[in-house]
C-alpha cells in the first residue's frame, strides 16, 4: 500500500499584506489569519467537515450546567523555540485578549468569563452566563507567554514575533523576504519536526509530512491568477467561480461550503415605502435568486430563505419561502394602493397625508460579485415599477460612512455565520446601533426572547426548537431579503494529497489539518 512520506514544498498566493502573525490581533486581515492558522494551534480545532475536535486539549469537563468548562492540556507540546507549552501561556493569551489595552478584535468574545489555572496543564473558564457555543470560542491560536510577556500594549503590534512567528502548530517560521518597497514578498516556514502528533496508534508516522510551505504575497486578484497560471504558485486562497472554465488542468478545485450568506438588508426607519410589509413581499417575489446564482456565482452557490443554512445546526426546513411571481407582485402592490396614477412609470401610495413613490437606494459594495448581483436586483425590481437607485463604494467606506451610523434605506451584504451559529449580533434588538450588526435595525420582543433564551441552553434540541421559530417570524416579518450563498473555491495543484475539506467556519481553517496534507509517498507492505 501507499503511504506519505516527508518532503516536497508547496508555495500558495494570498492576496494582501501580513501585518500581525498572531491570533490575538489577526482577525482583521486574511494574511495574518491564514498563516497564524499554520504556525499557531488553539485548544480546538475544526475538521474538514466543520466539527468542532480537539487540539492542544486532552480532554474536557463541562459543569454547573454550562457556567464552568474544565480544560486538562496534552502534555508533550512544544513551542517552536523548545520550551514546553502550558496552563501560564492559556492564561496569558485569554488575559491579553480581555485587556482594552490590547485592542484585540476577539475582546467581545471573553467578555464575562474568568479563567483559572488548576495546574500546570490544567485551566478552568467560569462563565457569568451561560452561552452555548462558548467551545467555539477556544479555537483561537495560543501565544508563548515566555516570549511576549515582557511585551508592553503599547508595543505589542511592533514587536517583530507579529511577523517572525513563534507558535506550536504544524510549521515554523524561517525566512521573510522583502521587496524594494519594503513590502513582505513572501514568508517561509518549514516542518515542526517536533509536532505533538508525531506518530498514531499503529505507529505509523504522522504529519506534517510537507518539508516547507511558502507565502508569496500579491497586491491584486489579478496578480496572483497571473501567479497561478505562470506556475509561480501551487494554489491560491481563492479563486473567482468565472476563472474555473478553462482554467489549469492540473489544479484540483475545493468546493468548499462556509457559513455566510448575502442579503438586502431594509432599514425601514430611513424609507417609508419599505416600511410597507406589502412592499418588502412585493419584491421579494420580484426576485428570481437563481438567476443571481446561474449569473453572477456561475452556479458556484445556491439560494438562500432564511437567516440560517442548510448542513450548519439550526437550520429549519419549515419556514416561509418566497418563489420568483412577477405576477404575484402586481396583485400585492395593486391590492395595497400602489399605483402609477401620474403615469411616468413609478408607482406610488399615499402614506398618511405624503404621497411616497416607491424609490429605492440600494447599497453595496464594489467587489465585483456583489456590485453584479445588485445591477440584476434593480434591473428586476424596475420591472414591477420601482424606481433603484444602485450607490457602490469601498467595502471600508460602507463601514465606516453608511453601516456605522445606519445610513442608507436597502443595504446588499454579507453576513459571517460560525459553525456554532448564534444570530444574536445580527439580529436582537440591543444590536440594532453600532457596533451591533442588526443591519435592519430590527425589533420584535419574541425574537428578543428566542434568541436569549436558546444561547442560554446547551441543550441542542431545545435550542434548534427555538432557532426553526426565530426563522419562522423573519422570514415572515421580511426585515430582509436572502438572497444566496457563495461556494469558497480553493484551488491547489494536484499534486498535493491528503486535502479533505468540504466545509468550513471560515476560509483561513483550511489550513487546520495541513498535517495531513502530503506531495511524497512511499510503498509499505500491509
């Protein structure tokens, strides 16, 4: 039979800049993310098929009905340096996390939590509330407290361990290299030959099995699709659905499924027409989402009816869903007084003593698969008589101009999902200003109550009965319009074996058992 063997080397293009290799500040750039998910491990991990399983735990203990998580640490875990990894150096990361001085993106996370240690290898979280998905919490990469302790906040994103790394996971940091301008060119790390899952129980050799893994850094989509098809590279972070057809026959494609989905999002406060229920029906029956599926994701995705997923916990099947019914539109706007009585092809109600013409601003972002699904979504919505004024900007820009003070009326976005789903931020009443995400500034006090009440229980069946009535109410209340979710697209040579993803909480975990990933083999009698 075929087994791995060490060696080989795989180069892979990411798009952008490192900044800061480390997992308490690495959630804002995808660079940092992706190769702090190499070089660092957390206390779990995610498989291949989006299970939450262990990594630097040996084994767990939950008590007080989910207010304490008792966590015992394997004990032959070294850091890249050589010194062993243990209780201090939880401690240390979860205490750095928490300090406002930090500015760690992960601070919400570990609100109301306090962490203990029992022993050198034993720590014990004690939670002020229950909060169900609190395990997912622990997946974060954890820091050498011997290393960065001496470390001031004000210091900490200088310090140079933010771009030569020194972690515990599957490969180490070598070599940076720089170009003329002083930008990082590319960043090389090599096997951690003394990675804690060295052999399995048979005694058979275990990974990491590829000798070196190389960043090469590139500052547009298009360089680094010009990267790929020079050869420069083997795989690249990302690959957009249309340059599929065509493409290299020696890469393998991962289709790869993650908890996110784009939607109009109605902040009823800003337009009186859509604060008509009858309206927000009326165009989402106007919408045919598979045509923005077929169109603009290249069949690369599906629609999506609810604030939750099919395949990820939750989901329910019996909710309110809303078919393409141009037809139907019509009846539901002429039923509610929507009418072109001046003839100029817009139709308009009289709401109190205004007359409001059903005139719509629609936002999102430039990035060009959402900027395409918006041209189709006013394209349609002309159709039926609606007026679609399409603004486009910088992702940045939308943030910090239009989402932050909850300026605009139909916002198109994302919204990121965990493998854990809690939709709390994106939809209690108490998230509805910034730095909440209740993009619709929706309020409804059973949904209040749903949602506080099912993060509040580990009890899975209770808490999916209480999620399929969440998704009852909003998918009937329509405070938004889902619209459909995207397949990632992860494109590697073929000659990389041993991949084994089909879905994930977030891209950059497609690194979390490069360990088994192999380009040698060898021949072994069985």
């Amino acid at each position: 039979m075929v087994q791995p063997k060490i060696g080989g080397s795989y180069t892979e293009g990411i798009l952008g800049q490192p900044r800061y290799i480390n997992p308490v500040l690495a959630q804002t750039n995808d660079a940092d993310r992706d190769i702090a998910q190499v070089v660092y491990s957390g206390l779990f991990k995610y498989d291949g098929y989006g299970n939450l399983i262990p990594d630097l735990v040996k084994r767990y203990t939950i008590e007080d009905e989910g207010l304490t998580y008792n966590i015992s640490l394997k004990k032959d875990v070294f850091w890249h340096d050589g010194q062993p990894l243990n209780a201090d150096d939880v401690i240390f990361t979860i205490k750095t996390i928490q300090d406002p001085e930090y500015k760690s993106p992960l601070k919400t996370n570990w609100q109301g939590v306090k962490i203990e240690k029992v022993d050198d290898y034993t720590v014990e979280f004690k939670l002020n509330n229950i909060y169900a998905p609190f395990l997912h919490n622990l997946t974060g990469g954890i820091l050498p407290k011997h290393l960065w302790a001496g470390i001031s906040a004000a210091n900490f994103p200088l310090a140079e361990y933010n771009l030569k790394p020194v972690g515990s996971g599957p490969y180490k940091f070598r070599h940076l290299k720089n170009n003329k301008d002083g930008k990082v060119n590319s960043i090389e790390l090599v096997r951690n030959e003394k990675f804690y899952l060295p052999y399995s129980k048979n005694n058979e050799l275990q990974g990491p099995f590829i000798e070196k893994i190389t960043f090469k850094f590139y500052s547009s989509q298009e360089e680094v699709l010009n990267g790929l098809k020079k050869r420069e590279i083997d795989g690249i972070s990302f690959i957009p659905a249309e340059e599929i057809a065509g493409g290299e026959n020696s890469l393998n494609i991962y289709k790869i499924n993650l908890p996110i989905y784009y939607a109009v999002f109605f902040n009823q406060t800003e337009s009186k027409a859509l604060s008509d229920k009858s309206v927000r029906q009326a165009l989402v029956y106007a919408l045919n989402k598979q045509q923005v599926v077929n169109d603009v994701l290249k069949e690369e995705g599906a629609v999506v009816d609810s604030p939750f997923l099919p395949g990820w916990f939750g989901y329910s099947e019996d909710i309110k869903r809303y078919e393409y019914e141009p037809e139907k539109t019509k009846q539901i706007l002429g039923d509610n007084n929507w009418t072109d009585a001046d003839g100029d092809g817009i139709l308009e109600k009289k709401i109190g003593n205004e007359e409001v013409k059903l005139e719509i601003n629609l936002l999102t972002s430039n990035w060009p698969e959402l900027a395409k699904a918006a041209e189709i979504i006013k394209s349609q919505w002309e159709q039926i008589g609606a007026k679609v004024n399409l603004t486009t900007a910088d992702s940045n820009v939308i943030q910090q101009e239009y989402i932050r003070p909850r300026q605009y009326q139909a916002l198109l976005f994302g919204e990121v999902l965990n493998a854990d789903p809690d939709p709390f931020a994106f939809w209690h009443s108490s998230q509805k200003k910034d730095p909440g995400l209740n993009l619709s500034l929706y309020q409804n006090k059973d949904v209040d109550k749903l949602l506080e009440d099912a993060r509040q229980t580990t009890d899975e069946q209770i808490r999916a009965a209480k999620y399929a009535e969440f998704q009852k109410i909003i998918t009937d209340e329509l405070p938004a319009i889902f619209l459909y979710s995207s397949t990632y697209l992860y494109p590697v040579d073929e000659s990389i074996k041993g991949i084994d993803i089909e879905r994930l909480p977030i891209h950059s975990q497609r690194f979390s058992q490069i360990e088994d990933w192999f380009i040698k083999t060898k021949r072994v009698w069985k």
